[in-house]
C-alpha cells in the first residue's frame, strides 16, 4: 500500500499545489492589483456584453418555441398598469353628480351615490397601488437564465436548458468561489490595514493612507461581486463638510459609492462580523456610530451629524434618507432629518440594471447571508451613478419641502417614480391622519367649508 | 363563464392575488387587503374590503377576489344583446347597483335603515359633522327615497333614486389590455 500511494500522492499534492498558485497568480494579476491602483482591464465589460447577446438570443428562442407550441408567452410588462386609473378628484367628482341631479340648491345635499367615488377608488387600489409592488422586486421582460427571475418561461427547448444548466455550472463552479475568495480577500484587508493605521498619529500621511486603503479594499470588494458601474458627473462628487443622499436600494449601494469616494459612514453599531468592520473603520478615520439606545434620541443624532459636518476637515456623510430598502423603481418619502441640519446637500442618483442580477433586498423574504450568496451567484451587478449638482436650503423653506426637492431630482436623473409614500409602510401601518384629511374633505364638500372649521 | 375577463387580464389579477397574500396560502384575509396603504386610507375602505368575504367567512380564494372585480368591468355594448340567455353578467348596471347597495346594508337584510346610513355617513365625514345635523342628513335621505313608508330603503327604492346617475362610468375601471 504505501509505496504504491506516495508516489501518486505526491503527483496529487504537486498538482494541486500548481493550480493553486496559477490560481492565486491569475486573481492577483487581473483583478487585485488593477484594484489598488484603480484601473481597469476591461474585462468585465467584456463579459456584460456577450452576456446581453447570450439572453437575447435565450429569449428569441423562446419566442420562437412559445409561438410553434401556440402558448401564450406571459410578458409582465410592469410598466405597464393592469387598469387605467381616473385622475378626477373627489370634489370633481361630487360636484358632477350633484349637476346631473335634481336638487342643486340645498347646501348639505348629501347623495347615495357619493359612495361611488370612495367605491371605485379602493376598488382601483385593490387592483393595482403605488406602494404595495415598491417592495417586491421588479419583474423582467425577457428571461436572464436564472431560475429566481423565471416566473412563467416553462421549458421550451432542450438547448435552453442545456444553457441554463451551463449557467448554473458557471456561476456556482467558477463564479461564486472566485468572488468568494475576493470578498474575503476585500473585507479582511480593510480590518487588518485599517487597524494597523489607527496606530499612526492624526495628521495628513494618516488621512491619506487611510483614503488609499479605503478605496482599495471597496474596489476589491466591487470585484468581488462583478460589479460594473458608469459613474457621471463626476465633477459633482461630495467634498468635505457636506452631506450625500441617495435613493436606497440594497446594502451593497455603500460599496458601490464608496468606491469612488471616501465617505464618513452613518449607522448602527452590530455585532459580529460587522461590528468587528465597523470598529476597525472607525480607527483610521471618523465615522458616525450609533449605539442602538442612541438612535431614537433624534437630538443626540442630528447633533452629531451637525458636529461632524461643521468640521471641514472631516468626510462628507452618507445618508439614505429613505430608512429602507425599495425595489428601485421608485424613490419613497426622506426623511427630514439629514435636511435639517443646514449644510450642503450633494444628491445622488443610483439605478441597477436588472437584467443581470436583481439587486433588491428584500429583507421580509430573505436575510442578508442568503441575499450576498444570491447576489454573488448573480451574473453581475450593473449599475449607473449619477452626482447631481449640489443643492442648499432655500430661504423660506423648511426640511420637508427642501427634502422633496432633493427627492425630485433623483428620481427625475434615475427615471424612477417620485412617490410621496413613507418607506415605513413596508413594515408598518399608515397613519391614520392621512383618512382623517379625505374624510374632511368629504364633509366640506357636503356641509360648506364653514361648518367644518369651526369644528375642527 | 359569466365573468367576461380575457386570459391576460385574469393571469395579472392572479399575479396581484399572489402578491397581496403574504401568507401564501392561496387565499386573502382581511389584514392582506389592509396592508394595501391606499384602501387602508378609503374612508369606506372596510365596507369594501368586506364586500370581498362571503356571509361569516374570513379568507377569499382567486375565484371569489376576480368574482367581486368582475363587478367593476366596464359594460360594453356588444355584451349587452350577448348574454341575454345565460344570465345577467357581473357587471350589468343591476349589479353595480346591488353592490353600491351593500356598501350601506351593514347587516345584509336588503334594507338599509335609519342606523345603517348614519353609520356609514360617519365612516365618511369623521369627527368632522356633529350628530344633529348627520341625523338630519340621514332623514332627508331616506325621506327623499322611501316610498312605501317602512323608513328603510330598499333595493328598489334605492335604483329609483339612482335612475338619473351614471352608474356604468362611475363604477367600471378601465382594465388595460
């Protein structure tokens, strides 16, 4: 037994060893080191383009195969509405039915008919609602090759399955390690270096170094989820005493502006394997760690942010002013906090491209192990940034109005729709005062404006 | 069937069906229809709601959702002289008016009293109007409408009111496609 295995074991040991180090070799060669200097080969837009005439080709054929078997290919088209809503207001409304109707000159003329109004506007909402499918992610028009996105394309042909199993190979094979190996790589940098810098005393070599190690270990990072980002604008980048928003889809929205920009960093402390990161991040730069009592005191909040802003010599911060995840076709109610507090507010606008990977967390379906493992058995993520020029607070404005404005531009730059929603109804009841206005309104209506305000 | 909704619009509604049921039993109670922000904000929104679960039941399945929806489809006129054999459709203008009418009959007597109408007068108006003058408001109404002197309304009384309103646009949604 024994001479007859060591010879082969040590074939076996060789050859392991060899792919190994070509291994190691490759991934430091084409993605690493291009990581810490910030360039770029290429290849990764390389692999999006034939990856688009790969699904163009999936979806012809299936369109092909659908039409010959004469099924019905499903196509959700969501921008498109299932119904045609009416866009006339209750008063309207009312007083066209009072017109049509016999006795116009009574003051509280109240009709049975008025119930119609309410009726059909709840019914329209049953059917089809602004805020209900913000939370779930988009639909596609045409199939990617992944099973999570395959809501109704049934197996058509062979030669699309063979090619989605080769998709499966491909990404869970090749794909997942490699990035997994990345991320790795990525995350445990920037907990070792930035340690190792909080020891060097405060002045410019430290900021320098730690800007460095931070922009290395993110674009490491956005490697190692095959991330392809179009920044524009450039020019309008956040500077120091400022504060950034964006519309907030996903938590890998951090990453993906952090390689580009350093940024002062706004949270919650957790434990584990975060907590450990954010402990480390806060050596070698200041960012703004809140403990989990300290978040509700709105005060304490706004006044270190506010302290950290007036010091110029300090990051601008990163604010998703929505508190939550939304699927990306809509930019949901900020909330006035960080509109508050009276410095530069550099709006930024991020959209993913769904096509390749949806980027949506949505954290009632899954946590955030399971999201990354999808995320990182996605194909890739694709996405543009966009910075919008710089906006203040203008004379007579207050929070809520300047935040809307805000919101406006970046749902304007993104293409996404600019809803008034509270981002809190993902989880949480609406209030009830919003019933409260519609009902008043009604009693105007029914009553004269006179009678109602002296109640009120 | 006597539902008229063509292949694509049920596979949408189905689609909708899904993603209002958290629960994923294939069926909707009460709380999935509330989750929905704008119905939550309706002020008739728990009579609509209501209009969905049958007599004492707390889930509808898809046939019972798309049964109540069918209500709402515009009346077109070709399936005015189509379905004189099989039945009046979902959507016939008796139909609306019959669903309009349950709206106000809390305890589905096919009368709607004195009570039942300042009930729902109140879901509508809030805090806003005081009790005299809803009360007022209720007994002109039924005044206006009853003809056989009960001091209710009926199902009959109440579509000889409505005779002059619109009731085919005002309650119809426009489905796409």
């Amino acid at each position: 037994m024994g001479p007859f295995m060591s010879p082969f074991n040590n074939l076996l040991c060789m050859l392991l060893g060899i792919s190994f180090t070509v291994w190691f070799t490759l991934l430091l060669v084409f993605i690493i080191v291009p990581a810490i200097f910030g360039v770029s080969f290429g290849i990764r837009r390389l692999y999006m383009k034939t990856l688009l005439k790969v699904f163009e080709w999936a979806t012809m054929r299936m369109e092909r195969g659908a039409k010959e078997k004469n099924h019905l290919l499903y196509k959700p088209c969501s921008l498109n509405s299932i119904i045609a809503k009416e866009s006339t207001s209750l008063e309207e409304e009312l007083k066209d039915i009072r017109r049509n109707c016999s006795s116009p000159e009574l003051d509280d003329s109240f009709d049975m008919s008025d119930a119609f109004y309410f009726c059909r506007r709840g019914i329209e909402s049953i059917v089809d609602d602004e805020v209900t499918k913000c939370f779930t992610a988009e639909e596609l028009e045409s199939w990617n090759l992944l099973t999570r996105s395959n809501y109704n394309f049934n197996h058509i042909s062979s030669r699309l399955t063979v090619l989605w199993g080769l998709g499966v190979v491909i990404r869970y094979g090749f794909l997942l390690p490699l990035r997994l190996t990345l991320a790795i790589t990525g995350v445990g940098l920037l907990v070792v270096l930035t340690a190792m810098i909080g020891f060097l005393p405060n002045g410019r070599m430290k900021n320098f170094l730690s800007e460095k190690v931070h922009l290395m270990c993110y674009r490491i990072c956005v490697r190692a989820l095959t991330a392809i980002i179009t920044y524009h604008h450039s020019e309008n980048k956040p500077k120091n005493g400022g504060i950034c928003v964006a519309n907030h889809t996903s938590p890998i929205d951090v990453i993906i502006l952090a390689s580009d920009g350093c940024y002062a960093m706004v949270g919650q402390i957790h434990g584990g394997l975060m907590g450990l990161i954010q402990r480390s991040m806060v050596k070698a730069c200041p960012h703004i760690w809140f403990e989990r009592s300290e978040v509700k005191d709105r005060h304490l909040v706004a006044k270190r942010l506010s302290d950290h802003v007036k010091d110029k010599s300090k990051l601008p911060i990163l604010i998703f002013p929505e508190g939550t995840c939304i699927n990306n076709t809509s930019v949901m109610m900020f909330k006035k906090g960080s509109f508050e507090i009276g410095s530069t507010v550099y709006p930024v606008a991020i959209k993913y491209d769904p096509r390749f990977g949806e980027a949506f967390w949505n954290s009632s379906q899954f946590g955030m192990m399971n999201y990354l493992l999808r995320m990182m058995s996605s194909w890739a993520i694709v996405c543009s940034v966009w910075y919008l020029p710089p906006m203040i607070r203008q004379e007579g404005e207050d929070a809520m109005q300047f935040a809307n404005r805000v919101k406006a531009a970046i749902a304007r730059q993104g293409g996404l729709v600019d809803l008034l929603w509270d981002g809190g109804l993902k989880r949480g009841k609406v209030k009830d005062t919003f019933k409260e206005e519609q009902q008043k309104l009604y009693s105007k209506i029914l009553v004269g404006t006179q009678e109602v305000r002296s109640r009120s | 069937k006597k539902l008229n909704i063509s292949h694509s619009q049920i596979t949408r509604l189905y689609s909708r069906f899904h993603s209002l049921d958290k629960g994923e039993n294939g069926a909707l109670s009460r709380e999935d229809f509330q989750r929905i922000p704008e119905l939550a904000i309706n002020p008739l929104g728990d009579r609509i709601i209501n209009a969905f679960f049958p007599e004492g039941e707390d889930q509808v399945n898809f046939r019972g959702f798309m049964r109540t929806l069918a209500h709402f489809r515009p009346v077109e006129d070709n399936e005015k002289n189509k379905d004189l054999t099989s039945g009046e459709p979902l959507n016939s203008r008796t139909n609306k008016l019959h669903f309009a009418f349950q709206l106000y009959d809390l305890d589905r007597d096919d009368k709607i009293s004195r009570d039942e109408l300042l009930q729902v007068l109140r879901m509508m108006v809030g805090v806003n109007i005081s009790d005299e003058q809803l009360g007022s408001i209720a007994d002109r109404t039924i005044q206006e409408a009853d003809t056989n002197g009960d001091m209710c309304i009926s199902f009959s009384e109440f579509t000889k009111v409505l005779e002059k309103v619109d009731v085919e646009q005002k309650m119809s949604i426009r489905f796409l496609h």
